[in-house]
C-alpha cells in the first residue's frame, strides 16, 4: 500500500471515529473495556524491564546495516523492521493490559520480523506459554537468541502452522502482526473454528498498513463468530463473548 493512500486511509479514519473515553457506546463491557482499559493507559513493571531492549534491538539492526554486509533485499527487511520496533512501543503497551484484562490461559502470535510483541505477551505471566505461528524465516534466530539469552524470556515456542491445526488448540487469545504472510491469513478464515476458544479476543497490529493484512481485518469483522470490533487504526481488536449483540466501533485512539 502506497503512502499516499495510506494517509487518506487514516485521514478517513479520523473523520469516521468517535472521540474518546466510551461516549456513544452502549454495552457496558465495550463501555468497561475502552474506559477502564484502552483510554486508562496504566503502567507496569514489565515496561520498564522491556524498555531499554527495544533500543538495544534498534541500534544492533542498523550496525548490520552500516557494515554493508547484507544484500539489498535483506536490508529492506532490517530497514522495516526498525521502523516497527520504534514505532509500536505504545501498540505492545496497549496489547499488554488488553491481555491482563482477558486473562488469557492460551495465546498465539503470528508474524514474522523479531516480533518484540512476544516478549510483552511472555512477560504477562512466566506459568503460560505463547505460541508463535508464523515467525518468518529471517529473524527467528536472533530473536530467539535476544529473548532467550539476554532478557531471560522462555515462555515462549515456535510452532508450524498446519500442525499446530491438527490439534484444535482453541486460543483465547491472539495476535496477528501486519507481516503475517498472506498464506496464514487466508487460512485461517477458512479454519478459525479449529483455532480459536468459545470467548477470545484478536488484536490485529495496523490492520490498515497493507492491503493484506486489511483484507483480513474486514474479513474478521464479519464473521458471525465476532461480537465486538473496535478499529482504532493502529490497532485493531476483535472480541467473540457469550451474549454480546454485534457492534463495529471506529474510536479515536492516540498512542
């Protein structure tokens, strides 16, 4: 998706939300969930250990850059993928109490790149484990050397995708990050019954950045299963509970 188009995808955005703090929502668990959770922007412990390797991470991509050892295609993909860690620090933040207030017994990620997203999603609770699903085949390694060796970050395992279908896993909780290949997504709109628990909750990460992971955000939003979706541009979160009618919500949110 080009940058033009993208910025009048969000100027859009911006005319189409509502403002803030839960005006003119009327469940009160919609109502709970943008006041109490989204808008109360609450900190933790966990961000401030999480902090400094964010920058670590940065700065270790672009020396692999400035050394000029990596072809032009790979470099495009270390380029891209220091723009996400500078730029999500708030999304991770947000995708952290949204999962503390889920409770979530069983998640998932999926995405390629170093996918710092885990380590928030670990981070939650040491007992339960994140599944990765489709972490690409060019960062996986040092990410897992970061994780595991520097931040002490075990909580985590890769999974391929079509097994992990054979076992009808059924996660309350799932990530889908906007480079999560175009394979998966359509997949899983075929399978999602075999994935996903009665009550879960979605986040998609800028659901609006590529015309992949767009297509699927839509896609989402109109399944029957699918109670709730709050678009909140950069984020996108979808909710399936018990005895909630369908709702769309388009809120103005600034990370």
């Amino acid at each position: 998706m080009g940058r033009i188009r993208y910025k009048l995808k969000k100027r859009l955005y911006r005319l189409k939300a509502f403002r803030r703090k839960g005006f003119g929502v009327h469940s009160p668990f919609t109502f709970h969930l943008i006041v109490n959770v989204i808008e109360a922007k609450l900190s933790y412990y966990a961000f401030g250990q999480l902090f400094p390797y964010r920058k670590i991470i940065v700065n270790a991509l672009k020396s692999k850059l400035e050394d000029g050892e990596i072809g032009k295609d790979l470099a495009k993909k270390y380029k891209e993928e220091i723009q996400i860690i500078k730029s999500t620090e708030a999304l991770d933040r947000l995708l952290f109490r949204l999962m503390n207030f889920w409770h979530a017994e069983k998640s998932g990620y999926f995405g390629g790149g170093i996918g710092f997203t885990i380590a928030y999603m670990a981070k939650l609770d040491s007992r339960n484990s994140v599944a990765c699903l489709d972490r690409g085949g060019v960062f996986p390694e040092y990410s897992d050397d970061i994780f595991r060796n520097y931040m002490g970050i075990q909580n985590y395992k890769s999974f391929n995708y079509n097994e992990i279908l054979k076992q009808n896993p059924k996660y309350d909780f799932l990530v889908f990050s906007e480079n999560t290949s175009k394979e998966i997504l359509s997949d899983f709109i075929l399978n999602y019954e075999l994935l996903l628990a009665d009550n879960c909750m979605i986040v998609i990460q800028n659901p609006h950045k590529n015309d992949t992971i767009s297509l699927f955000w839509k896609q989402m939003k109109k399944l029957e299963k699918i109670s709730v979706s709050l678009d909140l541009f950069h984020l996108g979160i979808l909710i399936s509970k018990d005895g909630m009618q369908k709702q769309d919500y388009v809120r103005k949110y600034r990370f």
